[in-house]
C-alpha cells in the first residue's frame, strides 16, 4: 500500500499541473469574488433624466438616492444607459422625472428587486415630506424632522437563540472561499482518481493484482493518495486565505480539521462510485464537470442554498456531501460549533462515504 | 475531411453513454435548478413561506388605560385628552403591527403563531418557525409615549433567530423593519409638525383628508417586447456554460487516439495533418450546436421559456448557436492540438474543470455581471459565452440583428484566433 | 511444479476457455500456441491468478491457487502483452516501484535493479523516461519488471510483438538464457512459431479453448511425420499440370501458391521422376523445386486448418 501510495507522489511531480492548476484557480477564484464581496456588495445605478427634469430636481433626488450605502446612483446619458441595460452590463436603469421615476429593465432579475424597494421607498418618503413642507416652513420643518427622526420611538434587536448578539452573521467572504474550495477540490480528487481507471486500460494495474500485494492494499494506496491531494489542496486554500488575506476562520482548528477530513473522504468515495458506474475513464471526463457543477449549484457552493423554497430542491440539496461540508465549515469558523453539535453533517457525510465507496469499489470489481 | 468528420461523429454515436451525457445532463441540471429555482427567479413567491412565533408579554389595552391615565395626571385639558384618545386609537402600535401582518402581500408569506416563550424557543430549535418576534411588557405603553409624548427611551421589539441567517429570516426581519420604519418616520413627522405648532396639519392628516395616494413609479422594459424574465435568463445563460465543456470532451478523444496510435495511422494516411483537427473541430460543433438547440426546445416544450410560434425568434436562435457552436469548435480544436502536441490529457481536464468555470463566472452564468465590478462585464462580454448570452438577450428583446451584430463578430474573432492558433501549435508531420 | 486441473472460463455464457488441462515441469520451457481468440490470454490470466475461473482449479506444487492466491504470487513474474509501466517515470523508478511492490528494499533492491538493467541491456539509459523509449526498450523494461523479484516461474504472454528486430532477439536470447543457466520455468505464448521452436521444449495447441495437441517439438511434427511438403517453382500458372497431379495416386494434396505449387505427399515415396515426367508433358518450365519435413506452422496449420497469424 505505502508504495502505491509513494508512487502516486512520484507520479504527480512528474505532471503536477493539473494539481497545481486547481489549486490556483481556487485561489483566483475565492479572491476575485471575495475581493468584491460577491454579488450584490456594491450595485451602480445607471440614471437619467426626463427631458422635462429640472436641474434643481435632479440633484435633489440624486443627493436623496445617493444616502444609500451599497448603491451608487450615476448620472448618465439615456442611450448610455438604454445601452447598459439591454446588454446586460446593467441590470437596471432609472429615468428621473421632476416628481416621478421609472425603472427600467431588460432582465427580471432578483436582485433588482431591492433596488425597486429602495427607490420606491425613498421616492414615497420624499413626496410625502415635500407634501407636507409645503404648507409650513420647509427648512425648519426639515431640521425639526431630522432631529425626531434620531430619536426613534421604536427598535429592533436581533439576537440569535444562543444569545450572542453577534452571531447573526452572514459572512460573504467565507462563503465563497468555502464554496470554492470543496467546489474545486471536487475536480482534484477525481481527476486523481482517474489514475486508477488509467492504470487498469495501460495494463499495470493487473501488474499489481498479479504481485503478493493485496487488492484493498492497491485500492487504499490509491484512495489515501487521492484524499491527502484533496486534503492537502483545501488546506492549502483555507491558509492562505487565513495569512495572506487574514480571513477568521474561528478558533477550532481541531473540528475545522476534522470537517475537511469528512467531506473530503466523502468525494474520494463518490468519485469511487462514478468510476464504477461509467465503462471508461474518457466518460468520466465527460462527467466530472457536470457532476461537479451540478453538486455545486444544488449543494449551495455557488449562491446560498436558502434561495432555494422548493422541497425536493431542498431534499437533494441535502443528497449533496458538500451541502454538509459547507455546513459545518460554517458552524465551525463563525458559529463557533463544538464537535457535538457538528456530529450530524459530519456523520452523513462519513455514512454518505461509506455508502458511496462500498458501492463503487463493488461496481467496478464485478465488471472486472 | 468528410471521412474524418464520419469517423469521428461514428465514435461518439457508438458511446452512447458519453452521447447521452453530453447532449442531455444539461437539460437534466437545468430542468432540476429550475424546479429549484423557479420560485425565486420568477418573483413568485406563493411557494415561499415561513412561520414565526409572536411572544406577546405586552397587554395593549393595559397599556393604553396606563397611558391615558398618565395624561390624565399630567393634567391635560380635556381637549387636548379627547384629540389624543382619539389619535392612540388609530396608532396603537401592536395593532398596527397585526394589520400589517394580516395585509395579503404578507399573510401570503407569513403564517403567525402566538405562543409562551418556552415554547416559541422549542419551535425555533425544531425549525418549526424561523423567528421569534418578542412584544415585551409595557411595549404599547413605552411607544406611545415616546410617539405621542416623546418622553421615555421609547420601545424595542427583540427578534430571535437560528444561529445560521438564511434568506427567510432576512425577509422577516426585513417586514419587521419595514414596520417599525414607517411607525418611525410618521411619528417624526407628527412630532416635527408639533413642536413647530402646526398642530392643524396634523389634525388634517389625522382626519385622512390630505392623503389621497399619487401614483407614482414603475418597472418597464426597455424594448418593446416583454422584459425576459430571470427563468428565461437562468436558462440560457446555463445553456451557454454548459456547451463549452463539449470542447474538452471531443479534444480528450485526440488523446486516446494519440495513445492507441490511431493518430499515428492518420497521420501516415498522407493526408495533411489539419484534416484531423478539422474532424474534431467540426464534429464538436455539431454537439454543441445540437446540445444548444435541444435544450432550447426542451426547454420550451417543458417550460414554455420561450414561445414557439415566432419563426423569426428561433431562426436568430439558430445564428447565434451555430456561432458559438463554431467558437466551440474552436476550443475543441485548440485542445486537440495541445493534446496531441503534449500527449496529456490534464489540459482537458483544467479547461472543463476551471477554464469553464472561470469563463462561466465572468460571462455571467452564475450571477449577472451587472453585479459585479464593471471591469468584469466588459471582459465578459469578450468571453464567448458572455457575448453569446448577450446576443442572446439581446435578440429575445429586440428581434434586430444589427444590434447583436458585434457580439457575434466578437464570437467569430474569437472561433478564428483558437482555429489559427490551433493550426500553428498542431504539430507537423516532420516533428511527430 | 504447476499444474492445471480442467480449467474453464465461461464469459457471458460462452466458454472462453473449455476444460483446459496442462503441467509445467521445473526449469522447463513451455510454449502456448494458438490462434487469436483461442483462449490463451484467458488461460495465462488464470494461472497467474488475475481471473478466478469459472470451474477447475490451478495448482502450483500440489496446492491449490484458488484457494490461495498468494502462494502463486511470489514466485511468479508476468511479462503481460501490453506495456504496463508508468510512461511518465524513469525505467529506474518503475523498476524500484515493482520491486517494492514485492517486499525487496534497500542494497538488496537496488543490486536487483541493477542487474536485471544489466540483463535487458539499458543499464546506461535507466534515468531516462519510459515514454521517450522506443517500442523494443519499452518492451525490455516491460519484463525487467517481472524479473526483479527472481521468480520461479515467469510468464511471458506475447512478449515481442511490434518490436524490431534487435530487440525481438535481445528478449528472446534473455529468456533462453534465464530458462536454461538459472533453470527459470517459462510459459512463453507467442504468434511466431519460430520463437516457440527456439525457446520451447514442449507445446501445447490450443483453439477454441481446448487443447488440440501438446507434447515436445518432436512429438508435435511427427503428427505429420508420415508426409513431406514440395514445393514447385514454375514461370507461369499451369492449370492442365495441376488437374494430373491432383488425379495421381501418390500425391495426398495438391495446392496451387503464389511461385507455383505445393504437393503434400506421404514421406519417402521418391514422387520426383513422375512429377518432373508431368510438368514435361505440359511444357511446364520449374524454376525451383524444394523438398521439405513438416514444421510445427505446418502441423499448427494441419490441426486447427487455420494459418497463426489469423
């Protein structure tokens, strides 16, 4: 087993690219979407005015709608922003009349809708102010206004049921780096795991069989091979994201240590199944990214997995081992989740791996 | 060439499995997301639904018989008492809450329980509720206060949720907001109103005389045709992603030729080497443009994304997926080249793997790029399935092909730079 | 030393290889004939315990390889017909992986290293990559690594196909000296008989799955000890000449051939005189006449009526 094992090692220095491309692309990935925050983090609003706005209006309203924080609302031409919009540069666009607006739009998209909101709200607000200044004094009334406004009469907190307040949190950041990086070591493991297939078309893989060695020696070289490249590449990710870009992954080292373990043993088992399951290694090219992506679209590594309502949605979600990775990985750097409490997702997917690599490892003994 | 492309279109019919992944786990997928994701994409909300539990510790009638007495030691004149008797009726606060709760747009969405503390906490853990909302003793009495009076520190209303946020807890939390912003901004303006004696407008606008509703805004296409809804985006921007992996595919053939020397048996054929990458070039086209035009109808017999019965509408449908099929086939015949160039099949592998992705990302697949920093959406709209999925949109709005026109030159560019430069790195036959 | 006992493989209901019954002495060479699809591979599979069999059972010194698979491994080395090594290492470090791969270590792996590379000759070239070898160096490693382990039986399956002629001969003076210095028992299968009759004591035929002959070189021509083979020469096809021969008594068979023709005909019957008497009466012109004893390609192709190669 060790020298299977060794030489997987030997092999992988000989053509470490695929590896070391992975690797890098994990890393190109998480800092360029957690670099911007990911979608929505600052949304530009491409504005324009009606022919009949006044200059004094549009300032106005562009001051008001600037108060927000993550929306920019710039001043463009109409064919600029007609432009923006139909090709998709823009998702939406607003045209400014003196007491009016209309959004425009070229898509239905989600995320327009909080624009819609705010627009509308301020929008409302605004004429509902100018209507009422204009049958008393308009500055005081405003100063006056302002002032009772920051003394509001009603609040909300929000706690979590554990009681820290802090624990309410969305953190986009490592949303993404951990997406990502299950997402990719996905392609490492079973592009590894291809070694196996490839080793029984060139022949040495009967070499091996026909040697004193036994068949779960020559299996388990193999599988720890492609578990520590799977390993070693999400743990490479998570550090260098921790040192260079200082992203708090908790104090849980242990249990965080334990989650990657998990998930990855899980995947290298799925791979294992696909194996089995597929005649030749150039259909498992054929499916690896699909089923990658697929996992990572309807496991949440790509957008949340709360967006989706749908009950069967939710339930396959929950057929995907990195749906529990991701949700351990979360309970353990922000949550800060002890091993009790993480004992459900990292069983499933310790039982999803065993389930998988059982089937897998006997699929592919029967067709040989 | 002919023979070339027969053979190999012959090889990909005889592997049928790889045939059926090819052309139909896309559609799979998508069909699958769109179940998953239709509620959402769509803005249809009747699927999307949650529970909370209000914790009621504040008596609202108490709490008004509290406040009126505190007037009544205030020594108000009676007037004033009566004026303000009758405004506590129409603002009290947690009644105001419960119609809001009670408005269609959001019973729709919310289904609220009264339950004890304890209780709601059980629920919670159980996920039988996504929040709890507390109404704390004397709420109505300190709010009332506050906005009639503007005495005291106000009220708090405390939301308690999991330890994870999700999607439904931000629109709760969202609908409590809304909520305490209105009660907010009214009492502003009525306590702005006062303290500047303009007592009389207010009592105009109590009396809802003053408060007829303009119409204002809106949300509009910006073509005459209707606005392309994000199911309709989702699908094609999926369908653009999906077809690049056919390159990888078609080029991961080369290799196994290469290795059982069938390349070797072409090349000694006398046939000029770039025949062979002709065969893959062109037979990847033809899957992708097959896999494009099967999941668009697919997709329209399933899920009327797009209507059927404009000929116009499909044959620019079919420009620009023969287009990008090409492009595909550029790819794929790149790929070949490097393949059989370095004998490796790990190139296929990063360029389905990662290249896809990242070219996914970039083009919008995953999210639209008027999402993310401008810089980005200029490059996507260079990526050949970020231009495509532009022409796309903009063909489904417009109908006009002068306006899609640049993209696909853009996609055609782009098909000639990976043909040529595939040309330039297959190797010749001296150098095999 | 090893012996097999109606060995019988059935794939998808059809046998591949049918009650198959044979027995290798120490130190001998034996040779596995046959056509393609005759079940050669099937049968060496299964002695080398890659395939379990569907009934019968392998025996190496009296004990049973299916029971135990592990006491055939250890002394066996298997030259398989593809080239099963890591083409993207060095001939060294696949030596030292299959070498490793049976327990040796240390001096003791690197000497045997060493002296197999000594053996196949590319001692000199053992840092280079596999990929960048030619077919025959290929092929070379390809049964150093069944060597190194010093089995006592090694079995090559078509050990020199597609390679030049350098090589074919470097392999095959190899073996021959392994078999009969070192006294290592080789199964040798192979499409060219010339190999066999070189390396082999005794063969064994097989098609469709059985054994149709067996027994040592000699044995194995004088099946058709009682018949010799002429071959005739002539400047141009004579139609006539061959109808007469094939109405004479003497002549068992008369086969037309590319030159001119082939006569089988029973051994010493001293046919010459009258075959020369009826090419004279059709004014045929022989160019070449050649008398010769059967070969084992002639018994191959008397018993199974098929060519080798086919």
């Amino acid at each position: 087993m060790k020298s299977v094992f060794l030489l997987q090692w030997q092999r992988l220095r000989r053509a470490p690219i695929l590896v070391l491309s992975f690797l890098g692309l994990t890393i190109l990935f998480v800092s360029f979407l957690a670099g911007f925050g990911g979608p929505n983090s600052q949304i530009t609003i491409y504005t324009y005015g009606d022919p009949s706005l006044e200059e004094e209006k549009k300032v106005e309203w562009l001051d008001r709608l600037n108060e927000a924080e993550n929306m920019t609302f710039r001043w463009v031409e109409e064919s600029e922003a007609r432009d923006a919009v139909s090709s998709g540069e823009a998702g939406l666009a607003l045209k400014l009349m003196n007491d009016d607006y209309r959004i425009l739009i070229a898509v239905q998209e989600p995320s327009s809708v909080t624009v819609e909101n705010y627009v509308y709200q301020v929008f409302s607000e605004e004429l509902r102010l100018q209507e009422i200044a204009s049958q008393v004094d308009a500055g005081e009334f405003r100063t006056e206004f302002e002032r009772s406004l920051n003394e509001p009469s009603m609040k909300v907190v929000t706690e979590s049921l554990s009681g820290e307040e802090s624990s309410f949190i969305y953190d986009d950041q490592l949303h993404v780096l951990f997406g990502m990086t299950l997402f990719f070591s996905i392609y490492t493991i079973m592009f590894s795991l291809m070694n196996v297939a490839e080793e029984k078309r060139v022949g040495t893989w009967d070499r091996l069989i026909v040697s004193p060695l036994h068949k779960w020696q020559i299996y388990l070289g193999h599988l720890l091979y492609c578990f520590l490249i799977g390993y070693v590449q999400i743990l490479v990710a998570f550090l260098f994201f921790k040192v260079i870009f200082g992203f708090d992954l908790g104090q849980r080292y242990g249990a965080l240590l334990l989650v990657i373990a998990c998930y990855t043993f899980a995947i290298v088992s799925l791979g294992m199944l696909v194996m089995g399951l597929v005649k030749r290694s150039q259909q498992m090219q054929a499916v690896i990214p699909i089923l990658a992506t697929a996992m990572a679209m309807l496991g949440g590594a790509y957008w949340p997995i709360e967006i989706v309502t749908n009950d069967i949605m939710v339930a396959l979600a929950k057929g995907m081992p990195i749906y529990y990775g991701l949700d351990a990985l979360r309970g353990v750097a922000i949550y800060n989740l002890g091993l009790p409490e993480l004992l459900q997702p990292i069983s499933i997917m310790l039982l999803f791996g065993v389930v998988c690599m059982g089937l897998g490892i006997n699929l592919m003994e029967r067709r040989s | 060439m002919g023979n070339f492309l027969r053979k190999d279109l012959l090889v990909l019919l005889r592997d049928r499995t790889e045939l059926m992944i090819l052309l139909l786990m896309p559609i799979l997928l998508i069909v699958i997301l769109s179940f998953a994701l239709r509620g959402i994409l769509g803005g249809d909300t009747s699927d999307f639904h949650m529970d909370v539990a209000f914790v009621i510790e504040d008596d609202e009638e108490q709490g008004v018989i509290d406040f009126i007495e505190d007037l009544e030691t205030m020594g108000m004149p009676p007037e004033v008492m009566m004026e303000l008797e009758r405004v506590v009726e129409e603002v009290k606060p947690y009644t105001m809450l419960e119609d809001l709760m009670n408005n269609e747009s959001v019973s729709n969405m919310v289904t609220v329980e009264e339950l004890d503390f304890s209780e709601a906490e059980e629920a919670l853990k159980n996920e039988d509720v996504t929040a709890i909302l507390l109404i704390p003793e004397d709420f109505t009495y300190h709010s009332l206060k506050k906005m009639l009076l503007n005495e005291g520190d106000g009220s708090e209303l405390k939301m308690t949720v999991k330890d994870y946020s999700s999607i439904r807890t931000d629109v709760f939390l969202s609908i409590v907001n809304r909520y305490v912003n209105t009660v907010n901004f009214e009492t502003a303006i009525s306590q702005a109103l006062i303290d500047l004696g303009h007592g009389d407008v207010l009592a105009d606008r109590a009396e809802g005389e003053v408060m007829e509703a303009r119409e204002f805004g809106g949300v509009e296409s910006i073509s005459a045709r209707e606005p392309i809804t994000s199911f309709q985006y989702y699908t094609v921007s999926m369908a653009v992603m999906f077809v690049l992996f056919v390159g990888a595919t078609i080029a991961s053939k080369a290799y196994v030729e290469k290795k059982q020397h069938v390349f070797n048996r072409i090349i000694l054929s006398n046939r000029h080497p770039i025949v062979y990458l002709g065969g893959k070039m062109i037979s990847a086209s033809v899957i992708s443009f097959l896999q494009l035009i099967i999941l668009f109808l697919v997709s329209t017999l399933a899920f009327r994304t797009f209507p059927l019965d404009e000929p116009a509408f499909w044959g620019g449908i079919a420009i620009i997926a023969i287009i990008l099929a090409i492009c595909v086939g550029g790819f794929a015949s790149l790929l070949t080249a490097l393949t059989v160039k370095y004998e490796n099949d790990a190139l296929n592998h990063i360029f389905s793997g990662g290249i896809v992705t990242l070219l996914a990302l970039v083009g919008g697949s995953f999210f639209p790029t008027s999402e993310m920093p401008e810089i980005i959406g200029t490059i996507g709209n260079w990526t050949p399935n970020g231009a495509a999925l532009t022409a796309f949109l903009k063909w489904m709005q417009e109908l006009d092909m002068t306006t899609i026109l640049p993209y696909l030159i853009r996609i055609v560019a782009l098909a000639a730079i990976l043909i040529i430069s595939s040309i330039l790195i297959f190797p010749k036959r001296r150098s095999l | 030393m090893l012996e097999t006992e109606e060995l019988k493989k059935v794939f998808k209901g059809k046998p591949a290889v049918d009650g198959v019954n044979l027995y290798m002495d120490k130190g001998e060479s034996v040779g596995l004939l046959g056509p393609n699809g005759a079940g050669k591979s099937t049968t060496i599979s299964m002695i080398s315990s890659l395939i379990k069999p569907t009934s019968g059972d392998v025996k190496l010194k009296g004990q049973s390889v299916l029971k135990d698979p592990g006491i055939i491994r250890n002394v066996l080395g298997v030259v398989p017909q593809e080239i099963a090594l890591y083409n993207e290492l060095t001939a060294y470090e696949n030596l030292k992986f299959f070498g490793r791969i049976y327990g040796l270590k240390g001096k003791e792996l690197e000497s045997k290293i060493q002296e197999v590379l000594e053996i196949v000759g590319l001692k000199e070239r053992q840092k280079e990559i596999v990929k960048t070898y030619s077919g025959g160096m290929q092929r070379r490693i390809n049964m150093a690594a069944a060597m190194l382990h010093e089995p006592e039986l090694l079995i090559m399956d078509e050990p020199t196909v597609g390679i030049d002629p350098q090589s074919r001969s470097h392999i095959l003076d190899t073996v021959r000296h392994l078999n009969q210095e070192k006294g290592l028992s080789v199964l040798y299968t192979s499409h060219y008989m010339e190999e066999v009759e070189r390396l082999c004591d005794r063969v064994y035929i097989m098609d469709h799955g059985q054994i149709i002959a067996s027994g040592t070189k000699d044995e194995l021509k004088s099946i058709l000890s009682g018949e010799e083979t002429i071959w005739i020469d002539l400047d141009r096809p004579y139609p006539d000449l061959v109808t007469d021969l094939q109405s004479h008594d003497g002549i068992r068979q008369t086969i037309e051939t590319e030159k001119g023709l082939k006569l089988i005909v029973p051994k010493g019957s001293k046919l010459l005189g009258s075959i020369f008497q009826a090419a004279e009466r059709h004014q045929a012109q022989i160019l070449n006449v050649n008398v010769q004893v059967p070969s084992l390609e002639d018994v191959f192709l008397h018993l199974t009526g098929r060519k080798l190669r086919d």
